[in-house]
C-alpha cells in the first residue's frame, strides 16, 4: 500500500515555502480538496496566501487550521540531505517542514479526502484554514482570515491545529491551550552627573533596578489546574556609558511576562504603573506590546473525541498541555470554538535536519478520520 499521506507531505516539503512563501503549496491542496467537493477560496492578503475550504451545507463546523509556510533552513552545511529534498532514510522523513507542520497538513488533507469517500452524506461541515504566515508576522494569516470569516458569520465550532504537539510518541501530548505573552520596554529618564556628586545628578538605574527587582520578586498569581504561574522575566538591560564615574542619565530595559487567565494586559499593566509610581518612574516611560492573550479549552466534544481517536489508534493515553510558546489558536479560540493543537513529535522543529518518524504521517492521518468520524456523525 503506498503511503499516500508522506507522499503528499515529500511532495510539500519539496514547494519551499519559508514565510511568507507558500511555493505553490496552497494551490495543489486546493485542487485535492474541489475534488473532494469542498468550496475553495484563494485568499491572498498582502503579501499571504491564505486558503478557506468547507465541505458540507450546515451543522456543527469542524475546522482543520495549519500554515504551509516554513522557517528558513538556515546554514546549508548543517543538513545531512537538503532541507527541501525529503529524504526518507532509516525510517525518518527529514527536511525543512518535516515536523512543523507539512506532515500534518498533508495527513489533514488525506484524512478529509478519505472521510468523505467513505461518508458523502456526512451531517455537519468539514473545513480547511491554512495560511503561508504563521512563522512571521502572523498579521495577513490567520488573523485576517479570522475577519474575513466574522464579515461572513462563519463561526468556528470545533478547530484542530496542526502544530506538532507530541513529545515522545506520536499522540502523548495535545495543546489544549496556551499561555498569554506581553511585551514592555522601559526608558528611564534621570540626570547624568559625576559619582562624586550624587546630589547633582538622578542615577536613572538605581531607579529602574528597585523597578525590576520589584517585579522580579512578586508572586503574579498560583497558577490553576491546566496553567503554571504567571512569570516576569528581564531579557535585556542597558545603561552607562562604559566610564566607572559617569552616574547614568538613561536606563532600559526589556521583559516580558507569559501569562495565564487570571492576568490580562490591564491587570498587568495595573500593577506595574503603580510600583513605578512607588519608585518615582512616569508610567509613559514604558511601552507595551501584546504578543497573544491566553486561550484554553477545558472540556468538550472535541477534546473527547480526541482523547478517543488517539487511545484507538495508538494506545496512547493523552495529556494536556498548555506549554510552549504562543499559536495561530490565539486568533481561532476567542472566537468561542473549542481549539486544539495535535501533531507530530516536536523535537526537532526549527532545526537543521528537522524529521520525524516516516510511519508518524500515515498514524496522524488515521488519528484525524478518526476524530472526523466522531464529530461528524
Ligand atoms: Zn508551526
């Protein structure tokens, strides 16, 4: 039997997509998905190639969201085999997108074209968003597919996102949500002076690290039952001009806190303008940028059937998780669909020699009919 799944994924990883290509990707799953009788709209934003697909009239509308877009290879000497060739040795698919995410891209597309084979007259919808940047800047993706859906009311009920989520064994771990990101840059203004005349100078650092320390040491919040405490951390500080007797006029810093949702950005911000406001800093020194608010999917139908389709398929008892950096579910769950993030292992991604276990897409093909077949039914 061929593998028609990896076959598809090869055939992926050899259209080099890095963000925000889509190399021709998006256009060879469109004309799979017509010919499984799903709507197909090209949607180009900007510089992104995006596709909507939706097979089925009405009913419960269950959505299969991933991007074709990968990170750049990086040095060429790195890789055993070209990043674009996917090589299948030793049982390992290898390249760039091995991982993150081709493969289960091309086990969704497999696993929609076999579902409605076997069930044409399906109840409910069945659909596909992909975009060429989730890698990037993520604003002409996703997101601006998020918008186009809302002018139509096209709501999202069940989202599974492709992200490759395991960590030993293909199925051990699914995201069932993820944690906020908040960005600030503080820029502390005092007086340089001479350290041998601190009465005539304001020593902008002393201010900003009483700041820091401050942050730094309190207790955010405790967490709950799917999400660890909320956590500060400074990445960057910056201050003085390199002398041992210059009192530094200019102090920066950077930080940024993950959070869960018991925060939000007012309730961060809240608490830092007022230890500024104790340390003597104007709250417009600092400047604030939100990555993505947190989202979690605590129960339901599609975390159920998930759990099922994977314990059939793989034997595999799953675990939630809601660890790792932030996804294109950011812009899918606070719509109110229940969100999801399953794909392969994840070991590898972002890396020279990126792979997975060949067998791993053909499973992860079969995990998804299977979660299909529950919904849809
Ligand atoms: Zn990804």
């Amino acid at each position: 039997m061929t593998d028609e799944a990896l076959e598809l994924t090869r055939t992926l990883i050899q259209r080099e997509s890095v963000t925000p290509a889509d190399g021709g990707c998006q256009k060879l799953i469109g004309e799979r998905l017509a010919a499984a009788g799903f709507a197909v709209e090209h949607l180009r934003f900007g510089e992104v190639d995006n596709l909507w697909a939706v097979a089925g009239d009405s009913g419960p509308l269950l959505c299969f969201a991933g991007h074709t877009d990968v990170v750049p290879p990086g040095p060429l000497d790195d890789w055993a085999q070209g990043p674009f060739e996917a090589t299948v040795e030793d049982g390992w698919l290898i390249g760039r997108g091995a991982a993150d995410m081709k493969s289960s891209v091309a086990a969704m597309v497999c696993a929609a074209e076999r579902f409605r084979d076997r069930h044409p007259d399906h109840p409910g919808r069945l659909a596909f968003l992909l975009t060429s940047d989730e890698e990037g800047p993520a604003v002409d993706g996703t997101r601006a597919v998020m918008q186009w859906l809302g002018e139509r009311d096209i709501t999202i009920d069940y989202c599974l996102v492709g992200e490759p989520s395991s960590s030993d064994t293909l199925g051990d771990t699914v995201k069932n949500g993820r944690r906020g990101s908040l960005n600030g840059h503080a820029r502390v203004k005092g007086r340089q002076g001479h350290v041998a005349y601190p009465h005539k100078a304001d020593n902008a650092l002393h201010r900003l690290l009483a700041l820091l320390a401050d942050l730094a040491a309190h207790r955010w919040d405790d967490g709950d039952e799917f999400f660890p405490p909320t956590s500060f951390q400074v990445s960057n500080l910056n201050a003085g001009t390199g002398a041992e007797n210059v009192i530094p006029g200019v102090a920066e810093a950077r930080f940024n806190w993950r959070f869960n949702p018991r925060q939000d950005e007012a309730s961060i911000r809240a608490h830092v303008e007022q230890r500024c406001e104790a340390h003597g800093i104007d709250t417009e020194s600092i400047q604030w940028r939100l990555s993505g608010s947190p989202f979690i999917t605590r129960e339901g139908a599609l975390i159920d059937a998930t759990r099922a389709a994977i314990l059939s398929q793989t034997g595999v008892d799953t675990l939630l998780s809601t660890a790792g950096g932030t996804s294109d579910g950011r812009f899918i769950a606070p719509t109110g669909a229940q969100v999801l993030e399953l794909g392969p292992l994840n070991d590898t991604i972002h890396q020279a020699n990126e792979r997975i276990p060949a067998e791993d897409v053909a499973r992860l093909s079969h995990i998804y009919e299977d979660i299909v077949a529950r919904l849809l039914n």
